[in-house]
C-alpha cells in the first residue's frame, strides 16, 4: 500500500496554485517550506532550481541543481539544466562537466550535445566541438542551431568549403539561417 504524505501534497498544490496564479515568489516561498520540512526533496529542489531561473536568479538556481545532482538517482535533465545555467553564466569548465554527465546518463539527450558543443568552441577545442555538434545534428537533423554553430567553426578554421556544404544544406529548410550565415560569413552559396 502507498502511503501519502499529506504536508508533501499540501506543499506541491499549494505552489502549483501560486504558479497557476502568477506568482512565483509566493510559489518560491512554498518550496523553500517544503525543502525545509523535507530537506534534499527532488521535487522541492528542481521545482526551486527552475522558479529561480525563471526570475533571473540564476546562480540560485545553479546552487538548487547542484543540490540536485548531488542525490545519486540524479537524472540526465538534471544535470543539462545545470550546465545550460552554468554555460550562461560563463562557467564553462563546470558546463563542460554538467553536459558530459548528463550525456553518461542519456547519450541520446541532443541538446546536451550542443551545449558541450557551445562550451568546447569558448575553450577553443574546435575538433571536439565539431564531433559534439555532428552528433546533435543526427539526433535532430532540422534543428539549425548546431549546423549554424558548425559553419562558424568550420569558417574560424579556415575551411569555407565546408561552411558552404552547410549554408547549402541549410537553405533546404532554413533559409533564413543560410542567409544569416552568408551575411556574417561573406560566403555567397547557390542553392543545389
């Protein structure tokens, strides 16, 4: 038989009201009760982490993912929060870190590739960049932002031909990726 805690319930429903309501700092308030009257709570500490991202308060939220994953059955999301919120606030070492961990988890998370693709570029590791961003283009083929990010690498490195096969490619399903990239880029590519 499943025993339910009524306080933990009282918690939840009464911060999803506030959420509901619009307000958050209510909503936020709620949860720090609930963490406080079930301390390293999962629930209480991802529902925190992501009412202080949503505020602006995003070392807050680092703190409250840290929490999190620090728990052992931590999941792959957990730790691509994290490292999302750390790429932002430009620790890119420890983003680096949060998107490797989440992909230990769950290699098939695609937006922690390119994440580990955007902190590998700022450390200029471009060929690690290139294999992390290849492999979030196969898992999301018609997303543009890792193959914006790779024509970038590609025309840092001096290899405008490849640039070109990805402005090309962009142009079948995001033409106005593909023309971003050939303003900034100054590369002119005729559609195949």
């Amino acid at each position: 038989m499943i025993k339910i805690d009524l306080k933990w319930q009282l918690h939840k429903w009464r911060a999803i009201t506030f959420i509901v309501l619009g307000r958050r700092a209510w909503a936020i308030e709620t949860f720090e009760d609930m963490l406080a009257d079930y301390p390293n709570d999962a629930y209480a500490l991802g529902s925190l982490a992501h009412l202080y991202a949503e505020v602006g308060n995003k070392q807050a939220s680092v703190d409250m993912y840290k929490k999190l994953v620090a728990k052992p059955d931590a999941p792959a999301f957990a730790w691509y929060n994290l490292g999302y919120l750390q790429e932002e606030l430009k620790q890119i070492a420890d983003a680096e870190f949060s998107f490797r961990r989440a992909l230990e988890l769950n290699e098939k998370l695609d937006q922690a590739w390119y994440g580990l693709g955007l902190t590998l570029i700022q450390q200029q590791r471009f060929e690690e960049a290139i294999k992390a961003l290849k492999r979030n283009t196969q898992l999301q083929p018609m997303s543009p932002y890792a193959w914006y990010q790779l024509a970038r690498v590609h025309v840092d490195r001096q290899e405008p031909e490849e640039a070109v096969k990805i402005i090309r490619h962009l142009k079948g399903f995001e033409p106005k990726f593909a023309a971003q990239l050939e303003r900034e880029t100054g590369l002119e590519v005729k559609a195949s």
